[in-house]
C-alpha cells in the first residue's frame, strides 16, 4: 500500500504567540511535531509536508514509522 500521510490524525489550533495569532497543527501520531502558520490550511499543509518529510527520513534510517490511528466510526 502507498503511503498516505492524509490518514493520519491531524489537528489545528489558533493559538497566541507573543502578540500574534497563529495556527498550530499537530499530530496524534507523531506528538514531538508542531508546525506553525497564519492559516489554518497553511498549518494544516506544513503538517502534511512534515509526515511526509518523515516517513521518507525513516525509511532511508531503516526506522519504523508510526501507523495512523484507527478511524473510529
């Protein structure tokens, strides 16, 4: 199966840092990852960006690469 970083569990908060509204997007799977930008969708691609970035790195190291959580229904 190809890898598919869109399944991943991904979440986006406006958060305030120092006196700027930003957007911060963070995933369930990964939690020492946090990107930051002044959109929602913005965030929520550098996330996207991020899973992809690394997967690719833990392949390359010979790591293994967290799964997406199960999709509760």
């Amino acid at each position: 199966m190809k890898f598919d970083p869109y399944r991943y569990t991904i979440t986006i908060r406006r958060v305030t840092m120092a006196t700027k509204t930003m957007f911060r997007s963070t995933c369930s799977e990964l939690p020492d990852c946090a990107d930051y930008n002044e959109t929602p969708s913005g965030a929520y691609h550098l996330m996207i960006d991020t899973i992809e970035a690394l997967h690719a790195r833990s392949i390359e190291d010979g790591d293994k690469f967290p799964d997406p959580l199960p999709v509760e229904d």
